[in-house]
C-alpha cells in the first residue's frame, strides 16, 4: 500500500511539471504572436493591434497550477462518489 503512495507522488509531481511546462508554452506563444502583431501594424502605419492577453492568462494560471501540483504532491483530490439520493 505504501508502494502505491509513492507512484502517485511521483506521477502526480511529473504532472505538475507538464502543466507548468505547457503553461509556459501557452504563455509565451501569447507573446510572441502579441509582439509580431504589435510590429505588423507599427509596420504598415496603423495604430491598432491585437495582444493575446488570453492566452498569457491561461498560461500564467497554468503554471501556478503545476507549481502547486509539484510542490504538494501528497495532496491528492478528494473524488465525491455521485450516491443517488
């Protein structure tokens, strides 16, 4: 039974680094295509651009998620059995 406590620490560490890895790399795709947007239409004279603040949020939020599921990896949710009342 112990056994089986730590794979789950250790899946669920692996886990929380894929989530902050993806996070990073949603948060800095935001980024990126913000800044080529942003010289595209400093480019052609125009004074509008689109910056992906949503895809910044979501991989800021992304990677405080895999953060705290790295860093608490004995901490597994708790899952509700749906009873019919």
């Amino acid at each position: 039974m112990n056994g089986n406590r730590v794979v789950r620490k250790i899946s669920r560490r692996r886990s929380g680094l894929y989530t902050v890895i993806g996070g990073m790399v949603v948060f800095l795709l935001g980024v990126v295509l913000s800044t080529v947007n942003y010289n595209s239409a400093v480019n052609n004279g125009s004074s509008s651009y689109t910056a992906y603040w949503g895809a910044m949020l979501v991989g800021l939020i992304l990677v405080i998620r895999g953060i705290y599921m790295a860093v608490t990896p004995n901490r597994m949710p708790r899952v509700r059995s749906a009873r019919p009342r």
